[in-house]
C-alpha cells in the first residue's frame, strides 16, 4: 500500500516469568505475551496503536484474513500509526504448558463460529458463504487455539499485568479491542488510565461480564460485592454459542468507574443483532458508571452490511477510517 513503507517490524515478549519443576529444571510459566511491532517509514502519529485479538485467536487476525487482502495493520500504517499487535497470553505464541496452568478445551468448532461470518457474507461484506468449507473461513480457523481453561480470574489477572507491563514500556498507546479481547482493553485502561488517551471496543466483551473487580466507587474486592443483576432475556436473539456471555447490570444506585471515567471510550457496533445487544448492554454499564461512551453504530454511519468479523471483512480500510477519524479528534 503507499504510504505504508515499514522502517521497522521486530518483536518483544512482556512478563516472561520462571518455575522450577521438581525433578525437571526451570521452565517458562507461558503466562508471558507476545508483541510484534511496526513502524512506518513515515510516521505521522505521535501515538500508538495496539491491536487486540478476540476468541481464541492470534495478532495475525489483523493481518489480514489470509488472502492477500489488507489488514487493519496495513491501513493504520498507512494512516502513519505506528503498530503494536498482541498475542493475549494463552494464545498466539503463548501457548501455555497445561501441566502449569491447566487444560484447555476442545478446538473450537467451525459451527460455532460461521453465524459471525454469515452476517457479513448476506450483507455482500464477506467475499465467501461463510459457512463449513468456505476457503476463508478455513483460513480464519487456523489461526484459532483451544479457549484457555481453568480459573477465569486469574486468567484475567495475567492480561491485566501483561498490558499494564506493555503500556509502561511503550508509553501512551490507543487500545482498539475486538470480540474477546474486550476484557483486555477494560483492565487496561482501568490499571493504567494515564496510558491509554482512547479505549476502542469493536464489538469487544464488555465490562460487566469481567471475573475481577475493576477500580469502583464505593470500592470492591470482588464481583460478587457488586450485587450484579442478570439483564432480561432478548428472546427474539438466536444466541447460539454466545448464551453463555454474562448480560448483567449494577444495581442502583450504580457505583462509578472513577478510572474509566478518565479514559476516552468508544464502541463500534455492526448488524450482528447479538453483538448489537451486548454492546447496548455495554453502553448502558458504563455510562451508569460516570464514563463516556461514542456509540459508534456503523449503519448511522453511513456503512452498511457487516458482521462481527469486520476487521477482516471487505471494507476493513473504510471501517478503520471511521474509528480513526473519532481517535484523531479526540487528540487535537
């Protein structure tokens, strides 16, 4: 792409962390992550952008989806970011020893995932059926690793200390956040609100489904001290295998995020009616909670018919745009 000459692509580990095995020697906990980075040849960005994978994925997701196709990487490069793209620990090249954190799940199966493309695929977004045999969906499950088992709270811990960890080595840095990697982007910029100017959660797990406790006023040392309340069932939702995602709220009066509250927040939502709900579900859990949230409905917006795989669907670049456009903005 012009414009998007690469001065230089490396890589880091954060939080590489050491056991003893009796018997055997010292070993990796595989609790560490890793961090790829790119620097365009002509930055115009003072600050960074740091891509957060969802499911049970990799950084390469914003790549590209394997086809030669521009990723989110190539377009923020050719905008002038300089670019940070993670592998959350578990995933990725952090595949952890489960001798050391526990069992994983079965592989993720096609089925559960082809409704997240079909949205696309219908709304001419995707280029393939987006079902069982589609070339690209194929290519999308490769990339994907069993879900980490095991204690979610400590699972989150561990992505709470590793951004935490890549924040104070790189500085300020835009969080942009997709699917999973939602919780990764709430603990962050909930540790660490001076390092992150603006949180963007593209269809990311919200803040209310998180198994440890953010900053809260008054404060909790657990969930269960917030009393979260189940929302009503959407019964006119075909959930499918998102059923399990908590849908809660705080009971009022609803205590505050004094840390979020500092933190620019936008969520970017698309037409897949289940994540168009857990977003409003989102929304409605921060604002309750004194922050502020840029409701970014991409059909108000003039871009119609994509899925909640949009940052590999067709017209990545111009979804890109649009975020970016809000980030740039906020910091002028």
């Amino acid at each position: 792409m012009a414009g998007a000459l690469i001065a230089e692509h490396n890589y880091f580990w954060v939080g590489v962390e050491r056991t003893e095995l009796p018997g055997i020697g010292t070993a990796t906990t595989g609790e560490q992550m890793f961090v790829s980075y790119y620097v365009p040849a002509e930055p115009r960005r003072e600050v960074p952008i740091v891509f957060v994978h969802g499911g049970g994925g990799q950084g390469v997701a914003f790549l590209g989806r394997g086809d030669g196709s521009p990723g989110w990487l190539h377009h923020a490069l050719a905008a002038g970011y300089t670019v940070y793209i993670v592998d959350r620990p578990g995933y990725g090249r952090n595949p952890p020893h489960p001798k050391l954190v526990g069992e994983m799940s079965h592989p993720t199966p096609h089925e559960a995932m082809t409704p997240l493309f079909k949205v696309a695929a219908a709304g001419g977004r995707w280029p393939g059926s987006g079902d069982v045999g589609d070339p690209l969906v194929d290519a999308f499950m490769a990339q994907q690793r069993p879900m980490r088992g095991g204690n979610g709270a400590h699972a989150q811990d561990v992505t709470r200390r590793r951004a935490v960890e890549l924040l104070e080595r790189i500085g300020p840095a835009i969080v942009i956040t997709h699917s999973a990697g939602g919780p990764f982007g709430w603990l962050a910029a909930d540790a660490a609100p001076e390092l992150v100017p603006a949180l963007v959660s593209v269809e990311g797990i919200g803040p209310g489904t998180l198994a440890i406790p953010l900053t809260y006023d008054p404060p909790v040392a657990s969930v269960e001290e917030l009393g979260l309340i189940a929302l009503a069932e959407e019964s006119d939702i075909d959930w499918g295998p998102l059923a399990g995602v908590p849908r809660r709220a705080q009971p009022k009066p609803a205590r505050r995020l004094p840390n979020l509250a500092r933190v620019a927040i936008a969520v970017v939502t698309t037409e897949d009616p289940r994540f168009a709900q857990l977003n409003r579900d989102a929304i409605a859990y921060l604002r309750e909670a004194g922050c502020t949230v840029e409701d970014i409905v991409l059909r108000e917006r003039g871009i119609s018919g994509n899925g909640h795989m949009v940052p590999i669907e067709d017209n990545n670049g111009e979804v890109l745009a649009l975020i970016l456009e809000w980030v740039e903005r906020l910091l002028a």
